[in-house]
DNA sequence: TGTACATCAGTGAACGCGCGTTCACTGATGTAC
DNA sequence: TGTACATCAGTGAACGCGCGTTCACTGATGTAC
C-alpha cells in the first residue's frame, strides 16, 4: 500500500467523522478501523491527533483560500474600478466554498463547524493554526467589503461582519438537524444549496440595515 | 454544609467550566476541584455527568422561559390584536435575556455558548433535551414571528428564524474574543448591552428581506 | 552482479493516564415509641 | 427522657475502560561500492 494511499485513506475518513461527532468525541481507534488502517499509522505519518486536525483542514483552507484569491482577483478586473457589491461579494465566497465541498454537504459542515469551535474555543491549537495560516485572506475579504460598506462607521462593519459570519458558520455547522426539521415540520429537502441562497438575501439586507445613529429609532433596550 | 450549598457551587462551577471549554473537555475533577466538593458529589446529586449539564441548563432556561411567556403575554395585551412587529418580538426576547443574566453579561455570553454548542454538537441528549422541555414557548415564539412576517413563505421563515440564532448565538459565544478585538483594531470597548444593540437592527433587516422569488434576482450560485 | 547497508511505510502490543462511575462507609439530624 | 432506627449529605478509595502515544519490530525498496 503506497503512502499516499494510506494518508489519503486516513485524512477522508477522519474528515467524516470529525464533521459527525466532533473532535475530542472522534477517537484515533474509530478512524483507522473505519479506514482500515493501523491504530499507529497516524502518528507515525502525522505525529499526533492534534496534527491530524490541522491536517484535515489545511487539506480544504490551503486549495478554498487559493480559489478565493484568485475569484477575488477575477472578479475585480471585471469591474472597471475593481469595486465589488456586497452582493458580489457574498455569491462569490458561497460559490468557492460550494465548489470546495466538491458535492460533500459533510465537508462543508465539517469546515464551518472548525470556523465556529476555532473563534468560540478560547485559546485553542486550532485558532491559532487558523489565523497564522489564513489571516492574509481574511483582511483581504474585510478590506473589500469595507470598500463595498462606505455608508457604515467601522465599528458597525465589523460587527455585522461577524454577525454573517455567525449566521453561516452556525447555519453551516447544524446543518444536517435543521434539513431534518425542515423536512419534518415542513415537508421540504433543502440541499445545502437551497440554504445558501436563502441565506445571502438574509445577509446582504442585513449588513445594508439602516444604522442605528438616534435612540428615537426606538431600539433602545432601557 | 447544607445541600444547597454544594448543590449550587457545583452548578455555578460547572456552568463557568463548561462555557469556557465545552463539555466533553470539562472532566468532573475539575469542576469539582475547582468548587471545592468531593469528586462523588456530582454523581449523588445529579446522578450522571449528562444529568448535571441538563441541570445547568434548567436553572438558567427555566426562568427565562418563564419570563418570556409573561412577557409575551404582557406585549400582547398592550396592542389591540395582539399582533407584535418583528421589532417588538427582537426587542422583547433581547430584554428578558439581558434581565435574565442579571448584570452578569458573562452568564449570558455562556449560556449562549451553550446553547450554541448543544445545537452543533452531534446529536447528543442535550438537544432531545431541549427540545422536550422547552418546545411550547420555542413554538410561541415561531408562531408570533409567523404573524409577524405573513409575507414570508414557511421555510423561508423558519430558515431565517435560524439564520437569526445564529447571529445571535456565535456573537455572543464569541463576544469576548470580539469585544477584544474590536477593542484591538477600533479603540472602542462595546458592552454586551452595545452588541445587542447593533444586532437587532441587523436582524430585523436580514428577517424582512426580499424573498429570492425569481432567479432574476441575481442571487443564484449557478 | 552481488553484498551490505539505509530508508521508510506499516504493524502489534503494550504503556500510562485521566475519565465517569461505584461502593462501602461516616456522621449528623430527624423520628417513633 | 432515652433508645433504636431511618434518612441523607458527604467522603475516600478504588474500579474498569477507552484514550493517545510509544516502541521494538518487519519487510520491501533503494543505494553505494
């Protein structure tokens, strides 16, 4: 058996098991049976559990992140002063991630369910491997969407921002019990896809909302 | 030391403990190291480590359910057909959230965290459990949000329904990191109170959004 | 071409550890007669 | 009032288990001379 074949092997099935049961809930035992490999086989290729992790995600951020700077390049010399519309911008992050989760909703999940546990998980591995790794495209998201929001104080892009962000990473990663209760309650399968098109009206209306600017707006908690 | 004593430092612990690193990660040492009780304390007063996190959460979800029935009932009676505006329900559920922290925006932050972690965690006890004990007021809630929002189609609602927990559930999971780095990057220290403030706008827009309707619409990821 | 050695993927078994849970026990308080 | 018993919060130590990791080892392939 080449080593790809078993580091392959590995990577997949961890990815799956991950995005099912969740990290420290996904023993090395359940993936190398499932895998058909040795217990050991992971730390010998990859050193440790927490490496593995790292492994499964810079498996999908390394290539997603890659075709996100180049949409972003494409998109921006379509347009003469190379501004894009929140909505531009919003279609164009759903598309690399739907063409990176290759027709695996799973993976998808599993990814957005890493961008919920890395921000919410106080000083974990996880986030730290993120932002050393990806950090440069982020600021390059925030920076066109602050171009695309000239109409928002700072402070309002930035937390609205990260209210899409919840939106979808929380939508993304309880994806599957959702599908479920809308089947249930309403009778409807709605792929992965159908969510994300629901979702982007929700996000671009959101982050265009009138600011607050005077308490007479009548959103005042007091 | 009477029962009430113990039975309450190890909620209090467990509830700090569990917001900070998830349940899986918080071993029952430390919670009960941490509040100082004996180690079989939480098995002769909850019965199990699953029992316990139930119990934390009953003690924080009851009165809020509570409190948001009553104060449901109030609003509808203050209007004369009882129907409330999306405004008046985000504003509502804000109130009695913020009430039921009682000045400790760190409480909410966690029960948040919580929340969002027993929606994303697999499909453990503690949904069921949530689901079982706390569906009529959810239900309430969904069905004044209905007649609050006739234009919208069902599954449209109930997406967005989710697509507004989501906000709510990661920037408040996340709200010190955030609250950090808005700090870091803008200068600006924004409480809680601020955060939601900034949020109910946000959400009111994203949930009276145009319908996708007709693919004309431009937002289709084809 | 043959021999000796190096490299490396992969293996089976064991290791130590922390986990949730169990159990026999203590000691204080309440209750029946 | 005194005695016997019941109840119950709390305890210390141990249990069995599954975990990630380690280690000595195999066997195939490559390389140097």
């Amino acid at each position: 058996m080449a080593q790809s074949d078993t580091v392959t092997r590995i990577l997949d099935t961890a990815e799956v098991l991950f995005a099912e049961k969740g990290f420290a809930e996904t023993s090395l035992r359940a993936i190398t049976t499932k895998a058909n490999v040795n217990l050991a086989a992971v730390n010998y290729h990859f050193g440790s559990k927490k490496a593995l992790i790292q492994a499964v995600f810079a498996r999908f951020l390394g290539p997603m992140t890659q075709n996100l700077e180049a949409a972003l390049d494409r998109s921006q010399s379509d347009v003469s002063n190379g501004q894009l519309t929140v909505e531009d911008i919003l279609i164009l992050v759903a598309r690399v991630m739907v063409a990176e989760s290759k027709g695996s909703p799973a993976r998808l999940s599993m990814m957005m369910r890493l961008a919920g546990l890395a921000y919410t998980q106080g000083q974990g591995h996880l986030r730290k491997f993120l932002q050393n790794q990806y950090t440069q495209t982020f600021y390059r998201l925030m920076k066109i969407t602050a171009e695309a929001t000239p109409e928002l104080k700072p402070i309002e892009r930035f937390w609205r921002f990260h209210f899409m962000l919840g939106s979808l990473v929380f939508t993304m990663a309880s994806l599957e019990s959702l599908q479920a209760i809308a089947e249930h309650d309403f009778g409807v399968r709605n792929s992965e896809l159908d969510v994300i098109d629901q979702l982007l009206p929700f996000l671009a209306s959101g982050v265009r909302a009138g600011s607050l600017g005077s308490p007479s707006k009548g959103w005042s908690l007091d």
